[in-house]
C-alpha cells in the first residue's frame, strides 16, 4: 500500500515538473544583463574561462568588442574554449594563457607575462573555483578551496590592481556564491587540518570572496576601481564533479537550475553596466543588489583575513 502511495506521489510530482517546466525554467533563470554597452578596445581578463559561466561570461564580452583573455589551468580545454567563442562569433577577440591558481609560482608567472604584453586592463573577473573536494593541497601547501578560490585570485588581484588602478576607470568582479552565508572564517585554521568537513570548506572560501570584495573595495575608494561580488545562482555545470551525490541531485533538479549561460548574467552584469560606474563593495545577485551575511560585513574579519592571506602568500599589501 505504501509503495503504491509513494510511486502514485512520484508519478504527481513528475507530472507537475512536465507540466509546469517552461514557468520553472523562466523563474529558476533569474535576472538578464540587459546593458547593451560595448566594451571595443577594453581589455578584459577572466579566470576559469574554459568552462561554465566563465566560458559564457567571455563569450559575451567577446560580443561586445572586447579583447578577452582566458587564463586557464587546462590550456588544451582552454583552446577548445576558445574556438567555440570564435565559431559563435567570428570577429571575437580571445586568447587563452595558462594559469593554475594552485600553485604560486604558476600566478607569478602569468602576471609577469601579462605585465609585460598588456598596457591596460580593464575589467579582471576572478570566477575560477573549486567545490567539494577530497581534502588536498595546493602547490603551497594551503588547503584547495581556500588556496584556489580565495588565496591564488588574493594574489593575482594584487600583481594586477597597479595596472587597473592605471587603466581606470576599470572593474574587479568576485565570484563567490550564496554559500558565503554558511561560511565562518577560522583564522585558527584556515586550512582545516583540524577538522575537514568539503562543503564548510568550500562555504569558508566564497566568504572570503565577499569580504576580500569588501575590504579591496574601502583600500580602492578613490582610485576609480570598482569591486564587487557576485552569487551566479545555482549552476549547472561541472563544479560539482568532486561529488558524486552533487552530481546526481543536479541532475534531477536540473529544470531547477540556472544554464552557464543564466549563471554568467550578475558577472556581466557588474562588469559593463553603466549604472555600476561608482558602486563598489556591493554584492550582486540575479542583476540586483543582494544580501549578505553578518559574517560577511564585519570590518574586523576582512581586516584580519586580509592580514592573513598577505602573510600566508608572503606579500605585502597596504
């Protein structure tokens, strides 16, 4: 009797999914860039650009007539990347650089070539990630979602801020995620080799996104830099690929789901509208300004953190 209830239930709800999917689909797409601003002769530069919304965030920009570099860890998926934005577009204007964000050395390398090929940059979207993986380290020892998604874009951002600060007006762009609201920064330990639990790990690193946003938005006030983070959404892409059970629940609720394409809109977004010229600081969702958690508004911890991450990389960062 129960098995016959519950398969009845499954077969409604399935039902109700079919029948209701296109007014899901239109909801569960979220808000649209609808800025028509062109971006010729704008040098933009995108991490984790081979895939997901990183690749759709390129794509788009490419559109509007900017130069778009794709750094990517994988330069061969990066390639592939690439071709498809030309294929789409034919007149866009994409190269692909090597850069792993797990690894210091590599970061340093790629900013010193940029440095020494570019004379302008102008919008830098640090949207490279990493979710739920088996605990690991990076080349330096830091543990993988702290050291790729805070750590390595921390250092980027700050080899390349002189080069922004001297193109401006110019753009820094976070992404971090809804996440950040699950998020608590343990100064203690940062690495977690404590305790490890992926999914805190992962709700620690988009806090860190927003509340280095935050703070690199107060040391920028002035200098006509914009900063300001991003929740792409709920993607359907393969950042879930470290976890199988993510893997399988995204595909079952993949009506639920934002394409790469829904997810790169708020990217896009806070990178060429116009109204956004002089707001900084900010967290943006859906194309709209979205909230943030306590912990991701204490000055104190952005401070901290920021302190924290200058000595972990051994740099120096007023």
């Amino acid at each position: 009797m129960w098995v016959f209830l519950f398969l009845a239930g499954l077969a409604a709800v399935t039902f109700l999914v079919v029948l209701f999917a296109p007014y899901i689909r239109r909801y569960a797409a979220g808000g649209v860039c609808i800025s028509s601003a062109r971006l010729d002769g704008k040098t933009v530069l995108i991490t984790g650009a081979n895939t997901g919304i990183g690749k759709e965030t390129a794509l788009d920009l490419a559109t509007r007539g900017a130069r778009v570099v794709m750094a990517c860890r994988d330069v061969d998926k990066g390639e592939g990347a690439a071709a498809s934005i030309r294929a789409a577009y034919p007149e866009a204007k994409v190269e692909v650089r090597e850069l792993d964000l797990a690894d210091t050395y590599s970061i340093r390398s790629f900013a010193q070539q940029f440095l020494r090929d570019f004379t302008q940059l102008h919008i830098l979207i640090n949207n490279a990630g990493v979710m739920m993986c088996p605990y690991t380290k990076t080349n330096d020892g830091f543990e993988m979602h702290i050291g790729v998604n805070h750590l390595g874009h921390f250092l980027l951002t700050s080899l390349l801020v002189g080069l922004l600060e001297r193109s401006a007006p110019a753009r820094i762009v976070v992404v971090s995620s809804l996440a950040h609201n699950f998020g608590w920064i343990r100064l203690h330990d940062l690495h977690s080799q404590g305790s490890y639990n992926s999914g805190l790990a992962y709700c620690q690193s988009k806090l860190a996104n927003v509340l280095f946003a935050r703070e690199l938005a107060r040391r920028l006030k002035g200098s006509n830099v914009t900063v300001n983070s991003v929740h792409p959404g709920t993607v359907n892409s393969d950042l879930t690929r470290h976890s199988t059970l993510m893997m399988i629940i995204f595909s079952v609720l993949s009506v639920f789901l934002k394409t790469p394409r829904e997810g790169a809109q708020t990217s896009i977004y806070c990178a060429v509208a116009e109204e956004l010229h002089s707001i900084s600081g900010k967290h943006f969702s859906d194309c709209s300004p979205a909230f943030v958690a306590p912990q991701g508004r204490s000055e104190e911890t952005a401070r901290r953190l920021w302190d924290a991450s200058c000595e972990l990389l051994g740099i120096q960062w007023d």
